[in-house]
C-alpha cells in the first residue's frame, strides 16, 4: 500500500490581484472577493503586474518577489497555518 502525503490543494492569487484589496488580507478575505475557491487550503501569491497599495497579507506562502513588493508598497506579509474547519457539534 503507497501511502500519499501532501494532498492539500495549493490555490494561486497573483500579485496585482492584492490591487483590489488594500488592507489586511488573509484566505477567509481572498474567499469572499472570489479570488480562491475555499478559506481552508493553503495559498500562495506569486508575481504578476505590479502593487500599488498597501497590503497586510497573511497567507501560507509568497515568492521572495511578491514579499519584497508588499514591502516596497508600505505593508507586510506574515506566514500562518492553513485555517482548519470547525466542526459544529451540539452538546447533547
């Protein structure tokens, strides 16, 4: 039996899409525009075109260059975990 490690979907956000989200964005905030498909798998932001706003963004990972451009733009990016789902459990 092979067992498969890794599985986890990785979603992409290009850099110029940060343009419509100035402020502080993470995946529940990339979910709700209708950049990613679901909060709950990891994203990372890769280059294309430029930013021109200020961006808190706080995803699972960046390439050195969307990272040097947040910063150039006067925000930051902060490496977190992959949200996980709550389970809604009645107590009974």
């Amino acid at each position: 039996i092979r067992r498969l490690e890794n599985l986890e979907c990785e979603q992409i956000v290009y850099l110029d899409h940060l343009n419509d989200l100035a402020g502080d964005v993470d995946n529940f905030r990339l979910f709700e525009e209708g950049y990613i498909a679901t909060p709950f798998h990891k994203v990372k932001v890769i280059a294309r075109g430029e930013l021109n706003e200020k961006v808190n963004l706080k995803v699972q990972a960046a390439s050195k260059s969307v990272v040097a451009a947040i910063e150039k733009a006067g925000g930051k990016f902060e490496k977190v975990a992959t949200p996980l789902k709550t389970s809604v459990k009645e107590d009974k």
